[in-house]
C-alpha cells in the first residue's frame, strides 16, 4: 500500500471515530488526546493530521453533512425510487438527525453553517445538490414547468441563506431545540412552496415523531 492512501486510511479513521464521538457528546468534551488514545496513536501523528482542534471540528461537520448529502444524491439517481419517496427519505432523515444528534453538536452545526463557507457551499442553491433535487423533480413532473431554473433557485437560496443570518436567528430567538420542534412545519412549507398545492410528496404529519 502506498504510503498516500495509508494517510487517507488513517485520516478517514479519524475523522470517523471524531464522528462518532460528535453525534453522541458535547464537542467541546472532545480532547485531542483522548480521540488519539481512543484510536491507537500518539497525539503528535494526530496533530499532523488536524493541526488544531477547530480544524478536526471542521473537517468532522463536513463529512457527516457530506455523507448526508451523498446519500440523497444516491437516491436521486436511484431510478426505483419515485420523487415523493426521495423527498419522504429526506424528511425522515432530517428528523432522525435532529432526534439522535446531542444539541450541543447542533450548535456547532448552526456555528460552522453560519461561518464556514466550504460547509455552506455543500447546501448553495448554485451546488450539483440542488440542481440534481430540481432536475429530478422536473423529470418526475413535480416541479411546474411555469416555473423557471431562476425563480427556484432564488426561493431556494432564501430559505438556506435564512439561517446564515444570525440576525434572524436572533429575530425568532432560534435555537436548535426550537428548530427540533418546527422542522417538519419549515420542510412542508418549502416544499409546499416549490412543488405546489399539493401533499402527494410530503409525509402528512403535524407533531415531530418524538413527540407522538
């Protein structure tokens, strides 16, 4: 094995077990030392690899958002699935993340999307994400053919640069247990108001799962 896809293989281990470490406590009780003694190495080859501790948080919001991305995308090329079933996926799997997820990783999701622009670059309106999700939709017959490329992508762009402001964060006193709670009223109404009138690609449900 060559030595470059040896430091990929550990990088990938690192950034996997600082995943997982992520999902279930407080970031900031995430020691540097204690994630290398977790996975096996010195705390000097972990440093070579992350150079600080906000660089390591970074890279771990990054994959776990890329991963979320990639797996919609697999669905949006899946031919077996139909477009309400895409959107029905994405709307458990936002629940789910928003049950499972410790808020204070929540935080830093909010943080890192709000000041990172790699992070949010993943989620623009001009991304390969939307553009497949709208092509899709399109070819499907659930988005209007009345409606242009433009005015999708700008209503879009308003919902997901919304929440980059922390001027409006501010304005709702938004956190991320208020968003916990009316996630599922936000994704109806944007979905409501990019495909139309109709329920036929939403999950009816009016209380968050937890909450059943």
């Amino acid at each position: 094995m060559k030595r470059s896809e040896r430091k990929d293989m550990m990088r990938e281990r690192i950034l996997q077990t600082a995943s997982e470490l992520y999902l279930k406590v407080d970031p900031e009780e995430v020691k540097m030392r204690e994630l290398a003694r977790i996975i096996g190495i010195s705390s000097a080859t972990l440093y070579k690899y992350f150079s600080s501790k906000d660089e390591l948080s970074r890279a771990v919001v990054m994959q776990i958002l890329t991963q979320y991305q990639n797996t919609i995308m697999d669905d949006l090329n899946d031919p077996t699935l139909t477009f309400p079933e895409i959107l029905q996926r994405m709307q458990r799997f936002s629940r789910q993340a928003h049950r499972n997820v410790n808020m204070k990783t929540m935080d830093l999701f909010f943080k890192m999307y709000q000041d990172n622009n790699e992070i949010n670059r993943l989620f623009d309106s001009r991304s390969d994400f939307w553009r497949q999700f709208v092509a899709r939709g399109r070819a499907d017959g659930y988005i209007a053919d009345d409606l242009s490329d433009t005015a999708v992508f700008i209503y879009i762009d308003m919902f997901s640069q919304y929440f980059r402001n922390q001027e409006h964060m501010d304005k709702f006193k938004m956190t991320p247990q208020l968003l916990q709670k009316i996630d599922h009223e936000l994704d109806k109404m944007f979905l409501r108001g990019l495909l139309g009138e109709s329920d036929d690609c939403i999950e009816n449900q009016t209380k968050p799962e937890n909450e059943v």
